[in-house]
C-alpha cells in the first residue's frame, strides 16, 4: 500500500490576484521583457488590486500604453518610484461592481451606442404620432 500523497491545493486553484498578475505580466512582456511586478496590494476599502510594474529599460510609457488598450477598465498610470529613482507603471483594477459600472458608461458613451438610442428616440416618436393619426382618424371615420 502506497502512502497518500501530499497535494498542494493552493497550486492547483490560482486566486485572483495570482492571475490577474500572470495576465499584466504576459502582457508587459509582450512590449518589454524585463517588466517586472514590483509590488501587488489588495485595497479593503473597495476591494481593488494595486499592482506595480517596473522595468529596466526606464521607459514605461509603451508598457503602460498596451496595458490600457488590454486592460480598459483598469485605471492605468505612471509613478515616479522615488525610493528607486525610476519610473513605474501602476495598475489599479476596480472591483467586480466597479467594473461593472465603468463598462456601463463606456457603452453609453460609445458612438454606436449614441445612434442606436438616436435611433429608437425616432422610431418612437414616429409610432406615437402614427398612433396618434390612427387614432384620430377612427374617431373621425
């Protein structure tokens, strides 16, 4: 008989943190491969994650830039790191209901979205008169 086997199940089943790090890293790298995560925090407040993401090519400007076009609903910022002396990329992901809410008004705001309400206001309007006209032309008939 063979002794039970010992499993980590903490390895198997990745948190969110965990791979909300592995997603920023991944796509960091894609521009600069000496991006780094220099520092995770979980804000209580608001249950939103802070990460930091520094790179030895001093410039993270690209970095922040493909961030905010893979992460558009995380807010997205340079720091200047002032203990180290250079400059960080700072992601901050909002929590679940945060998101939400951000994703709504960036719909609303979306120039499709405009014409589509456009659209129904006119649609509208144009069946209440219609309705209006058939109205009146029974009661007149």
């Amino acid at each position: 008989m063979e002794p039970p086997v010992a499993t980590d199940e903490r390895n198997s089943a990745q948190s969110l943190a965990e791979r909300l790090c592995k997603g920023v890293l991944n796509t960091a790298r894609a521009v600069d491969t000496s991006a780094r995560i220099s520092s995770v925090a979980r804000w209580e407040h608001d249950d939103s994650t802070l990460l930091k993401v520094s790179t030895d090519s001093g410039t993270p400007f690209n970095v922040a830039d493909v961030l905010r076009r893979r992460w558009p609903l995380a807010t997205v910022s340079i720091v200047h790191n002032v203990i180290s002396g250079h400059k960080e990329t700072q992601v901050l992901v909002p929590s679940s209901a945060d998101q939400i809410k951000r994703a709504n008004d960036m719909a609303k705001e979306s120039s499709t979205a405009l014409w589509l309400s456009l659209l129904v206001r006119v649609l509208g309007a144009a069946a209440a008169i219609w309705f209006g006209a058939a109205v009146v032309s029974n009661v007149f008939s």
